[in-house]
C-alpha cells in the first residue's frame, strides 16, 4: 500500500512538473510572438550618408534610361 501511495504522489509530481514545463515553454513563444509583432509595427529608417529623394511621376521613373538601341546585346570575343 505504501508503493502505491508512492507511485501516486510521483505521478502527480511527474505532471504538475511537465504542466509547469509546458507553461513555461507557452510563455516563451507569446513573448516571442508579441516581440516579433513589436518589431513589425516600428518603422525603423537608418541613414549612413546621402539620402536620394526620386520626386518624379510613377510614369517618369519606369522609363528606360538607356537608350533601345544601347546595352540589349553585348559581342563577346574569347582571347
């Protein structure tokens, strides 16, 4: 009688102690989770030297810059 009061109080130890565990790991990933969201939300700008601001029309910055008759095909000799 005493091994089973014995073996009843370890089980019940044994799942409390894997009920912490699993809490433990559920707080973990929420605080991964709410902190990955956190980072997502912030607008972060950086700037290491000169800033381009390109004020043009959609339409005026999709235009080729190199002319159709320049850069399509490149001769290539081997030496």
């Amino acid at each position: 009688m005493i091994i089973l009061k014995f073996l009843f109080f370890l089980f019940i130890f044994g799942v409390v102690a894997i009920a912490i565990f699993l809490l433990s790991v559920w707080q973990q990933v929420k605080s991964g989770y709410r902190h990955f969201r956190e980072q997502g939300s912030q607008q972060q700008t950086h700037v290491d030297g000169n800033v381009v601001i390109d004020r043009r029309s959609p339409e005026d910055a999709s235009k080729k810059i190199i002319p159709k008759d320049e850069g399509e095909y490149v001769e290539y000799t081997e030496e």
